[in-house]
C-alpha cells in the first residue's frame, strides 16, 4: 500500500474515507463548543472552518440563525 | 406537565448541571463529561460559582483542537500523496472514458488526474445538498431555508464550491424557536415515513404471499366442506339422481367422490363462490398494479365477475430478459441515470418551493463522480507493478501541517523479537537490514548459523539495548550489517570482553546480500545479563 503507482500512493487513497468521517465529526464538535462556549478557541475554531478549503461546514456558522446562538452574534444582533 | 426544551442559547457562558451532563453523555450529544468539580447551578444558589461552563469545558476543547490537527494532518498528508495522480484510463472503457471527459470538459478523458478526482470526491460530499437535500445540522439551523447558488454543470462543482453558497434567508426560521423542536420536526416527518414504507413492505409482503389461499382453505372452506357441504351434497346428488357423472362412478344411487360433489353438489357450488369471494376482497382494496403482482391463483375464481380486479402489471419491455427479472426496477434506474431523459431535476421545475434558486446538479454527474471514484479505488487495489519505485515513508512528508498534538512517529524497534515473527521489510528510501543476536555453542560461524539466532530487528543504526539469557558452553553471538562501522558493546553497563570481529556475507529473507561483522563473546555461561551497543 506504500507503493507509488500511477503518481501516487494506494494507501492514501484507501484512507480517504476515514479522514472524510473524521473530519465530519471533528467539524460537529467544533460547532458544539461554539455555540456552547464563546471564547478565543472557539473563535478560533470558526476561522479554521472559514479556511478550509472545502467550505461545506462554514455554513453552519455563517447564517443568521447559528449567529443568534453565539454571544458574538447575539451582541452583533442586538440581543 | 408540558414538555421543555432546552435551547442551547440559554447555556452560553452558564453552567450546567451534572444531571443534564449526564443526560447529554448518554444520548451522544457529546463524548466527555467535564470534570465535576463545581455543584450545578442549580443547586449553588446564593453562592457565587468558582468556575464557568467554559473553564469545565477547557479539557473538552483542548481535545477537539487535538482531533482537529490531527485531521487535517491526515488530510494534507493524502493530498501530498495523491497530488500527481494520473490514472490512465481505458480506452475501450467508453462509460468511464465519458465520465471523466464530463468531470473535466478541457481534457481528453484519458487520464484521471488529482483535480477530477476532487471533483469527483466533492460531487460525492455535496451530493446532499446538491440534490436539494440538507446538511442535518444546517436544516435544524436554518428550518426550511436553503442555499442560493446557480445552477452547476459537473465540472463546477469542486471542493471549495461552497464557498461561492449562500444561505438564504428564511422568514419562519427564528432561533427563538428551540433547534429541539426544529430537529423534533424533521425526525417526525422521517417517522412518518419510515412508518409508510413500513406498512406498504408489510402489505406487499401480505398480499404478495401464497398463505391468505391457505388461511382461506383452511380456516373455514375445508372444515365446512368436510362437515357441512359433502354430506348435503350427497345426500341431495343421491337422489337428485345425476346425470352428469364422475368418471367411473358416473349414474344413479352411487357414491360420489369428494372432488366430484365439489365440482357438482350445490352447497359445494355455494362454497367455492364463497371462497372466490373471500380471495378476491384484498385485492379490491389494496391491489395497486405497480406494486402487487399477486402469486395466488385465483383465475379461475372469476373475480371479475365479483368485483372489478385489475389485470398484473405487465412488464414495460417485453421480451427484454432482465426487465422480467427485475419486474421494470431496471428501467426506472435508467431513467434516473440516463441524460437524455428529462427529469425533475433536470429541469429544476418541481423543486423551486425549495430551492427558488435553483441550485443542482443532473443526476448524471452523481453517477459520472461515483464511475471515477469506484475507478480510483479499483486502481489503488489492484496488484502492484514490482518494477515501479516504492512511495516515501509516511514520516517523510514535506510540508505537514503544523498541530499542537502531531501523530506519533514510528520509533525504532528496540524490543528482542523471536525470529518466529519476524518483521516484516517494507518499502523505504533507506536501505535496513537484520541485526542478529543471541546465545549459541558454537564457536565459529556461517550465514545459516546467524540467521538462525534468536533475536533479530531491522534497523539501519548500530545503537542496541537488550537482555540475554547465557547458559553453560554458550556465548554471546551478536551480528550487524558492517556498514554501521565498529561497535562498543558494554555487559551490565561495564565494557564487555569479546573476541575480534568476523566478516561474514548474509544473505537476507528478501535476497538482499551484505557483509555483516559477528562479535562473539570471549567467556561463556555469563548468565543473564543486559547487554548496550553503542
């Protein structure tokens, strides 16, 4: 599997899938602790989201509803 | 009492109790209870608590911050690995070489490169949302809100697509309103349906078996028959003095058989229209002819006469052998996968209360992407060319991404391994090779005799650290690859006394030949002692 066949490595390949469900749920859990608890790691967790280069879970957080659930939003929305 | 929910904008910066921890441990909404080293607020009332929810909750971040650079070590370390990927594809494999033509509209379709099979891996992650699905997170966030976004042709969807996606702003969605009730919402219409798809199986399978003709018989016509309508019939076919007889016993004042009162006696008339009647009530009801196709036979019962039965559902292709097998399943997954059939999501027109904007992609590029990544992976499976060159090490990566917890490296193997299980030798840049060691009688020495001592590891360095057992007439044998230059063996941490070393060719398991120098110990019966090669 460490082999280099046609320009890369069959192993890497093979775990993709696993680092697609670990990355589902590291992404789960950050969005948890954000609406959890607001503080610079949770702010920060929010950035690394922002700069993935696969955005399918900056969503959660960049839309009025999730806003409303964070102390960040809830003083940026007035409430 | 009325049912609470518990909005998680109430739990900002305060504290929650152990028993609600305890509540969200066991349902899995998270994984680690903080430590309880604060009572709940519940109970500290009048007293100031010491520490918030978010100084309890430090270890559980710290955590998720350890699993994230984990993940996305991991996810460098394949991109690192994949990035010159290039697939030839076949030609003669037309649907592939079709699949990744639509993937990637400026190429040839000849290769599959690492861009088309992002492209394809990210078809496949967006695939709910694309096809107007829902991240589940997202809908409990937003209600029935959705994304804006164009429509897409497969090679526009990449992985960071989603950065060009908006959620739109939806009126009723307030999180005012608990995510409990929004996500209570959803898995309530999941119920219905998984409760709809219930009964219609049940249904099927009812209807669908041969035991209601059984239950029928069974249950009431035989006994009747048996108890009631032959012994009438018989009577009244006795001296009705039939004409129309049965077989051999055919005419007047004989005894007539079962089947022949069946066929002729009027009570038995009576019955068998009774039972016709009783077969052909479910369908009447519940025959819907896409689904049921009925295995009892009950042509002969006349239905139609009795209530208006549809014909089974004939096959849509005739004469075509797997659409009789497969009843007409294949031909709706054709039109699913098939671009020159128009579908709804094709065209968008059935889905704009969704998604008025609507965002999508044809199901064709779902099958395109999956075509691709199934080629991939079979690839990557597939037996390997030994004339190619072996891949770097996994520790060798050039650029992996900085993380607070890094994944721990291999480290040397130091531990004595029974040449019964050996290590295995796998591909590496650097060349390593078997060092033996351990206690023999024999005071000279060939290949065979050191290969075929006790211990032995691979490794490319000359630094050693282990424990051995020395009984009478044996002396200490240890072997290493000449190369790693002069060793310094120490017994017990003093500088040990060994004869002058031996040149000898080995010859490994993987017919890789090199010179190695054998030490051999001057005294015998040492007992057991710890031995350090430096």
């Amino acid at each position: 599997m460490n082999m280099i066949k046609n320009g890369y490595v069959a192993g890497a390949v093979l775990l993709i899938p696993f680092s697609k469900k670990l990355r589902d749920h590291v992404e789960t859990e950050k969005f948890l602790c954000r609406i959890v608890v607001d503080n610079d790691q949770t702010k920060q967790f929010k950035q690394n989201t922002a700069d993935l280069k696969d955005q399918l879970f900056a969503l959660r957080y960049n839309n009025e509803a999730a806003n409303k659930l964070t102390a960040e939003g809830k003083a940026k929305n007035g409430d | 009492m009325p049912q609470q929910f518990i909005s998680p904008a109430d739990l900002i910066n305060r504290q929650i109790p152990p028993e609600i921890l305890d509540q969200l441990q066991v349902l899995g909404r998270i994984q680690f209870k903080p430590e309880d080293t604060t009572p709940s607020a519940v109970s500290t009332t009048g007293t100031t608590p010491d520490t918030t929810v978010a100084d309890n909750l430090s270890g559980v971040l710290s955590h998720v911050a350890e699993m994230e650079g984990l993940s996305k070590q991991i996810e460098d370390m394949i991109d690192q690995l994949t990035k010159d990927m290039a697939i030839p594809v076949d030609p003669n494999n037309s649907t592939l070489k079709a699949a990744v033509q639509s993937l990637s509209p400026t190429g040839d379709g000849s290769t599959i490169t690492k861009d088309i099979f992002d492209t394809a891996m990210a078809l496949i992650d967006h695939a709910s949302i694309l096809t107007m699905g829902y991240d589940p997170f997202l809908a409990a966030l937003t209600g029935d809100g959705s994304l804006k976004g164009s429509y897409l042709n497969c090679s526009d969807v990449t992985r960071d697509i989603a950065k060009t996606w908006e959620v739109a702003k939806s009126a009723p969605s307030s999180p005012s309103q608990p995510i409990a009730d929004q996500t209570a919402k959803i898995e309530d219409n999941y119920a219905k349906q998984l409760a709809q798809m219930v009964i219609e199986i049940l249904q099927n399978f009812f209807f669908n078996m041969l035991w209601p003709k059984y239950m029928v018989d069974l249950s009431i016509i035989n006994p009747i028959r048996l108890m009631i309508a032959n012994p009438l019939d018989s009577i009244i076919c006795f001296f009705k003095n039939l004409k129309r007889g049965c077989g051999d016993r055919a005419g007047a004042f004989t005894v007539k058989s079962p089947d022949c009162l069946k066929l002729n006696g009027p009570v038995n008339k009576a019955l068998t229209k009774f039972r016709c009647f009783l077969l052909c009530i479910p369908p009447r009801k519940l025959w819907d002819p896409t689904k049921y196709k009925p295995m009892v036979d009950i042509s002969h019962c006349h239905c139609v006469d009795l209530q208006p039965c549809p014909p089974a559902p004939a096959p849509v292709n005739p004469g075509v052998d797997r659409d009789s097998k497969l009843g007409g399943m294949s031909n709706l997954m054709d039109s699913l996968f098939d671009a020159s059939v128009p579908t709804c999501s094709d065209t968008l027109s059935g889905v704009p209360s969704q998604n008025a904007a609507g965002l999508g992609v044809p199901p064709q590029c779902l099958q395109n992407a999956t075509t691709v990544v199934n080629a991939v992976v079979a690839d990557a499976l597939s037996p390997t060319d030994p004339t190619r060159s072996p891949g770097p090490a996994y520790g060798t990566i050039n650029s992996p991404a900085p993380v607070s917890t890094p994944i721990p490296s291999v480290t040397e193997q130091t531990e004595n391994i029974p040449v019964s299980n050996p290590v295995p030798v796998t591909g590496s840049t650097a060349v390593s090779n078997y060092r033996y060691w351990g206690a023999s009688t024999q005071t000279t020495y060939d290949a065979p005799t050191i290969t075929g001592l006790y211990y032995k590891t691979i490794s490319n360095v000359i630094t050693n650290n282990f424990t051995i057992t020395v009984g009478v007439g044996e002396y200490i044998v240890y072997a290493y690859p000449s190369r790693l230059g002069d060793a310094n063996i120490a017994i017990n941490g003093a500088p040990g006394i060994f004869d002058a070393p031996t040149s000898l060719s080995i010859t490994n398991t993987n017919a890789y030949t090199e010179n190695y120098y054998v030490y051999k110990s001057t005294s015998s019966n040492l007992g057991t002692v710890n031995m350090e090669v430096a």
